[in-house]
C-alpha cells in the first residue's frame, strides 16, 4: 500500500520533468536546501547538544514491494552557526 502519492504524484520515471519542477521552484524559493519532488519517504532526526541531524530517507520505488530504502541527502545544522551544511551522497 502507498502511504502517500508525494507532492506530484509524478510516476517512476519522471526525472527530466521532476528536475524541471524543482529547479523551478529553488528559482522562486532560493531558501530552500534540498528538494525532490519524485522521492517518498521520511526523515531521521538526530538533536544533540552541539548539532541537529536531519537524514531524508525515501524508498526506491513505491510500487514494488519490498523495495530498498536510500539515503537522499543528509542536513547539519551546528550550534551557533546560521549556515545548513547539505550532504547529497552520490
């Protein structure tokens, strides 16, 4: 069962316009840290005393079950700092 459609319930396979999509949306929302549009999934969050944690996990693909879950991109805010630190694996 797909818990959730995302933000566009853009099918599989939809890189090219999901790209479009979100290089649009930085242009008008340039605040923004990380975005993608066709991934579903959740994040981990992980507050210790000197940093803020945020991992964003989604599952491969929705429609096969079971599927592997990746890692997106991993957010770091240290303590005292005003700049997020965003790591995208490869």
């Amino acid at each position: 069962m797909i818990s959730s459609l995302g933000l566009l319930d853009l099918p599989p396979g939809e890189d090219r316009l999901a790209r479009a999509l979100e290089n649009l949306a930085r242009g008008l929302n340039p605040h923004l840290a990380f975005m993608d549009v066709l991934a579903r999934g959740y994040a981990v969050i992980e507050a210790r005393r000197d940093e803020l944690l945020v991992t964003l996990r989604a599952v491969e693909n929705v429609y096969q079950r079971p599927s592997p879950m990746r890692d997106l991109a991993v957010l770091r805010l240290v303590r005292g700092q005003e700049t997020l630190e965003v790591t995208v694996p490869a």
